[in-house]
C-alpha cells in the first residue's frame, strides 16, 4: 500500500533536492531561449514584430509567475527567497540575451565596446530590480496563510 503522506510530500522533497542554482539557471536559459526564438520569428510587418514581441512578454510572463507559484507553493520558501531566486533568474536571462546581442554586434562589425560592455552589466540589474520587487509581493499574496 502506498503511504498516501509521503506521496503528496514527494513533490516538495523533489523540489529540495534540485539546487537552488540549478533551477535558476534553468530558467534564465528559458528566458534567453523565449527571447532569441520570438526575435528570430519576428520578422516582416511592424504589426507582425510587435505581436513576436508581445508574444516573448507573455511566454516570460508565465515563466515568471510558474517560478513564484513553485517557489511559494510547491517548495514553501520565503517570500524574500522567492523574489530574490526569481530576479536572480530574470537577470541571468537579461545577461544572455546581452551577451548574445554584443556577438550580434560585433558580428556586424558594428559594435562600441563601451555601450557593449554597459549593457552586459545594465541589463541584467534593470530587469532584477523590477522582478524581485514584484515577485516580493506576489510571493507575499500567495504565501499559504498559518491558521490558529
């Protein structure tokens, strides 16, 4: 017989036991994946680029709030520890995207290594900043409540 405690237990203990690095890096590589996939379809019309551009804001929208519900839910962490494993994601993803854009860039030859260089650093923290702010209070809402 199954012991029904330890099964509905399993998920979280899962969750313990990947690293906490390793979730991240997952995804920040799925917010890189996200960007370079809906940049690389997003050609033709304005209108067709804008829907691609609105299309990789949704998709890293759903990403972001399924890291949040896991973080809160499934493993029960913090919600300072949520917001700040979520931004840490979020940043990874931003520095990706910039390295990819400073190899496009210089691909081109069209590249200032100053810009280039402010960029690797700028994108990640500017994208940080607003995730751990909204993942600190999505994390707050959705924390399981203690009752008396």
């Amino acid at each position: 017989m199954v012991d029904e405690e330890a099964a509905v237990s399993a998920p979280a203990t899962a969750a313990k036991t990947t690293p906490v690095w390793v979730r991240i890096a997952l995804l920040g590589v799925a917010y890189f994946v996200i960007g370079m996939v809906t940049a690389a379809l997003a050609r033709g019309s304005h209108a067709a680029v804008a829907a691609w551009r609105l299309t990789a804001w949704a998709l890293s929208a759903v990403v972001y709030a399924a890291q949040i519900w896991f973080e809160v839910r499934r493993s029960g962490a913090a919600p300072v520890g949520s917001a700040v494993r979520a931004a840490a994601a979020v940043a990874l993803g931003g520095f990706l995207l910039a390295v990819a854009a400073t190899v496009h860039a210089l691909s081109l030859g069209r590249a200032r290594v100053g810009p280039q260089l402010v960029a690797l650093v700028a994108w990640p923290v500017l994208l940080a900043i607003p995730a751990f702010l909204v993942a600190l209070a999505a994390a707050a809402v959705l924390r399981p409540r203690r009752t008396a």
